[in-house]
C-alpha cells in the first residue's frame, strides 16, 4: 500500500496513559529518536506523585507530551496535535488540551464499562458524538500486542505491558523515526531477560508495520531537521544538565565535589547522576535527613571541596539553619532548589516558582546568599558552572532555583568546548597574612572580592577558630561589640551586592516597544515563545530575563525606567513582581498562576495583547 507523506513544520505529541503504562519510557524514546534526526525538541513530562495511583482513575493518568520542529522552539507546545491515549481516564483527563481536528490514537480494549464507570463515562465517548471535531483512530493496542507476541516465551501479562512499545512503533512509522537506538535500548534495558527484551522488540516491529499496512492510517508525516549551530548535540533534561555542570565545575576548579542530599522529588535525579562520575572526583552521600545533608556539604567545603546539597522547597527549609551558618563561615556552599508545587508537601510532582521569597530571605538574621535560576534544561549545565564560580570565588552559599518543569523537560545541548569554560580554581591560604608574619587572620578579606582566606584544616601555622558565633573582623576571635557585629553584618552584605553580574539584555528587535515582560527561571521559553506570536502580528513588544536574582544586574534599573509597563508572569502571587516594586520604584503589573503546569504561550500572548492594547 503506497501511503502519502506529507511535510510537517511542527508537531506537538502526548502519550497519555496510567502510570503503570510505561508513558515517560515511551515518551524518552520517542524524544531520543526524534533527537537523533536533527529536529529542535522540547518536552514536558507530567506524573502522579503516587508510586502507583490508582489504576484507570484520572489521578492515575501519567502523561509525556513533545514538541519537535525544523526550526527554534521555545516550549513544549500549548496544545497536541495527537493524542495517545492508553485508558479512558487518559483521554478525558487530556481532552480539554486538544484543539479541533486534533488526531486522537484510543486504545479500544481498555475502554470495557468498569473503566468508564471509573471516570463517570456513562456512554463510551468511541460511541456516540462527543468526539465530534477530532480525527479518531480506534486501535486495538492491547488485543493486537498480545496477538503479534503470541508465539514468544512471556506471560499475558508481560505480553500486555509490551503495548507501550506497539504504541511508540506506531507513532515512529507515522512521524517518520529512527528506530534502531529504541532496538538497542531495549536489548540493552532487559538484557537479563532475552525473552522480554525479543518481546518489546516484537511489539515494537509490530506497531511499526501496523501504520505501514493498515487503511487507517493513510498519511505518514516528515518533519525536516532545524538548522542548528554546527556541533556535537545531546537531549539532555535539566537535572542532567545540572549535574554535568556541577562535574564541569570540579574540575576547572581542581576541587573534589561533594554531594551530600537527601532523595526528594524533583531534585533525586542529580543524587542518581552525580553518582556515576567518581571518576572525575566526584563524592555522593545519601543522607539520613536534609539537615544531615547540607551539614556534611558544609563540612565538605570546609575540608577544601566544592560542597553541593540538593533538594526542593521542603528541604531548603530544613537546611535554612546550616545555610546561615555557611554565612557566618564564609565558606562556599552551592545549594540546588529544584522547586516544587507547595506548601508543604504539596504536589511533589508540579512545577512551581515559589521559592524565591525563601531563597533571598528565608533565614534567621541578615543572611544574604547568592541566587541564580536557569532558563531551560540545557541552561542548567551553565548555571550550575555559574553557581560554583561565585560560590568559590566569594566564599558565600549560593542558591541555585531549577524547577520541576526544567528539570524533567529536556532539549538538544550543544556540548561545550570544555577549554571554554571558565577557569574556578581557587587558591588556598598556605602561610600567615598578619603583617607579623606569623599571625594567620582568617576574616582578613580581599579588598576586591571581599572573600576572606580559605585555609584547609591542619594546615601548619593557620589554626583558625570556626564556629556561628560572630566574630571579630580580620581575628576571627568570637566577638559581642555592637559596632563589630553592625561592619560584619554589612560587610557580609556588601559581599554579595558587589558581585559583578552581567548586565540584563534585552531583546526589542524594533527598538520602539513600551511595553517589557520580565521573567526569570522556566517562565524564558513560555514568555519567548508568546512576545514572538506577538511581534508575528505587528505588535512591537521587549523581553528580558533575569539568571541572577541576587545581586541583580547594575543596569536592570535603568532598563525597567526605559518603558512605560512592566510585566513580570511568574508560578506564583508575584514574589519578583515584589521585590521589583521594592527595590525600584517600578509599578510592575504581576500576571500569576499556580496550578503545577507551565504557562502557555497563548496565554501569555492573549495577556500581553491587552497590556499593549491599553498602554
């Protein structure tokens, strides 16, 4: 059967199931298939908290969604233009998302009346008009993943769980995929059971062969590869992105890295990846609490490493107390807040920017520390270089705020020229720096930096007291007089207001908008992706964006007095919009949500439209 091709720009996947169904796995494969033929890929993973919800109920339902283009995109995209959907509570918990004339791939055998009853389907939605609009195509995923395994040496139900793959090898014929790297996987990932691993494979080919025969599916679709800056490229999420970029830090510093963390989600992943690479000096502990956790980090730097915790909101929370104290040492400490929906425990699996309020000031005292967030999964890599350089080269905590939404998402990475990278070596104290010559002063600072000595314990001739207490300034001896404890406090703020940043840039390609969106951390790609829909249409309109969040850029005063409106969207009641009005008189207008999803561009978009049609 000749089948038609037809040319793509963009596509927008969601692969929809129970958490059981294997979602992400097919969802990753499909990612890293489409990675390997070129195109710009972004993704946005979305899970229960439940290690197994409820099976076939709404809460249950785990969803992948990817966007792949021939050109630069900016999010995961608003909206799919296909649909998997394993189980009826699949396809009403995503229906809503979907735009008319979507496709809609059903898996028939699993829409039986109990699993409709589960989500209040009185009707199946596969009989009667209520998909009116949509392009439906019925498959039998399971029925006919258990057929074509039927002479292979597994159970029915290892047979049924293969139905994933039938799925992936459907939508790869239909999008025009390399398979061969799924193949290998699967040999490789079940490589202590052949008879799964021919299984999954079988199921694979099977679902790749049912598009090429079957009447109903009559389209198949080719998306070109993006031209790109020439390189080597890898799909990479932000959590992976992070660790290599805490790996890239040890060594252009020379330094050890220490991992002390205890496992939460979303942050447990950069514990998992950091513990692959000892080989480049790296250190893992798992601890028993969070506290423990950054309390042997800190030991850690103070030993002469690059000590990294890291965690989500909950956890920062508990390490506040050992954060201040790495204020009071002046010691270097990186701390990774991989943000989460909250309080409390929240929605362990959302996406949040909530944090923030917590990062600048959520300690006893006057406590500043550095903060910095990355704008995307790759951009972790260079934020994690930038967290470790200001850390060690300013002795001070700094706090690095990812988020569920970059840290699972993923997208191609242009690996670095490791010579590129900024060199972070440090440079101990080795002898006495008193004018006596054999007096060692431990809090005798930098005139440039403000950064005091780093001497590594039992280091002859150094003995040098550590401890909360305030001390004295250059002795370092405990201290109680008003005035020292007023020149320390300042002084430990003047070392983080003084730390040069780049300037903010931003982008006004017509160089007359009034109105600028400012965003920071994961809300780049979605406020991107809407002010460039909004330039497409003849609106003129400024971005900028914000990595540093403390200090921030010398120039953003300047910058933010340049328009007549600010704009600031943010995953949460407006806590940069806060900090902004505060710290510079600017009347910001906030635009906040918090539902554990990423903005939208089009919502985005339909905002910004009215601001600019009303400035």
């Amino acid at each position: 059967m000749t089948k038609q091709i037809r040319q793509l720009d963009r596509v927008v996947i969601r692969f929809a199931g129970d958490s059981g169904d294997g979602m992400q796995l097919t969802g990753d494969r499909f990612t890293s298939e489409t990675a390997q033929l070129g195109n710009d890929i972004s993704t946005l993973p979305n899970f229960p908290a439940e290690i197994r919800a409820p099976a076939g109920t709404l809460p249950g339902v785990s969803s992948f969604q990817v966007h792949f283009a021939d050109y630069d995109i900016l999010t995961p995209g608003d909206a799919p233009n296909v649909l998997v959907a394993m189980n009826p509570a699949a396809l009403k918990a995503n229906l809503t998302d979907l735009p008319r004339g979507a496709d809609i791939i059903v898996n028939t055998d699993e829409f039986t009346k109990r699993n409709l009853a589960k989500v209040g389907y009185a009707v199946s939605p596969l009989d009667d008009d209520s998909l009116t609009g949509y392009v439906v195509h019925p498959v039998a995923l399971t029925s006919m993943t258990v057929g074509a395994l039927a002479g292979h040496d597994v159970s029915k139900k290892d047979a049924e769980r293969a139905k994933n793959m039938f799925a992936l090898g459907l939508l790869s014929w239909m999008y025009s995929r390399p398979y061969e790297s799924t193949l290998r996987f699967l040999e490789r990932k079940f490589a202590a059971r052949p008879e799964l691993a021919a299984a999954n494979v079988a199921a694979f080919r099977a679902g790749w062969n049912f598009g090429e025969t079957t009447e109903n599916f009559s389209v198949r679709y080719e998306v070109k590869p993006a031209k790109m800056v020439p390189g080597t490229y890898r799909n990479i999420t932000g959590n992976a992105a992070l660790s290599l970029g805490l790996v890239a830090a040890g060594v252009r510093s020379g330094l050890p890295v220490f991992l002390g963390a205890y496992p939460i989600t979303p942050a447990s992943d950069i514990l998992h990846e950091l513990s692959k690479h000892k080989r480049f000096g790296v250190i893992t502990m798992q601890a028993e609490d969070e506290i423990a956790a950054v309390g042997a980090a800190l030991g850690a730097s103070y030993g002469g490493s690059l000590g990294v915790t890291t965690t989500s909101g909950p956890g920062v929370a508990l390490k506040s107390e050992t954060i201040s104290l790495a204020v009071a040492l002046e010691l270097p400490l990186v701390i990774v807040d991989v943000q989460r929906a909250g309080p409390s425990t929240g929605m362990p699996t959302k996406t949040e920017q909530a944090d923030l309020n917590m990062a600048l000031y959520g300690r006893h005292g006057e406590a500043p520390v550095a903060v910095i967030a990355p704008k995307s999964p790759a951009d972790c890599f260079h934020a994690a270089l930038e967290a470790a350089r200001i850390a060690l080269t300013y002795r001070t905590p700094v706090i690095l705020l990812s988020d569920n939404y970059v840290a699972n998402g993923s997208e191609p990475w242009l690996l670095p020229d490791v010579e590129s990278l900024p060199d972070l070596r440090v440079e101990f104290a080795t002898q006495p720096n008193g004018e006596d010559g054999t007096t060692f002063l431990p809090y005798l600072r930098d005139p440039e930096t403000l950064a005091r000595p780093w001497a590594i314990p039992g280091t002859p001739g150094l003995e040098h007291r550590i401890g909360g207490l305030e001390k004295a300034d250059k002795t370092g001896d405990i201290s109680y007089d008003p005035a020292n404890h007023d020149f320390m406090v300042r002084t430990r703020a003047a070392r983080i207001e003084t730390i040069p940043v780049p300037d903010v840039e931003v982008e006004d390609p017509d160089g007359d908008a009034r109105v600028l969106v400012l965003g920071w951390g994961s809300t780049y790609g979605p406020i991107g992706a809407a002010c460039r829909g909004l330039r497409q249409r003849g609106f003129s309109i400024a971005q900028a964006h914000l990595r540093h969040l403390a200090p921030m850029p010398a120039n953003l005063g300047t910058v933010l007095r340049s328009y007549d409106r600010v704009v600031i969207p943010e995953m949460n009641l407006g806590q940069l919009a806060h900090v902004i009005r505060a710290k510079y008189l600017v009347d910001a207008i906030g635009y906040n949500q918090v539902r554990g999803l990423p903005f939208t561009a089009a919502e985005l978009e339909t905002m910004l439209e009215e601001v600019l049609k009303n400035v």
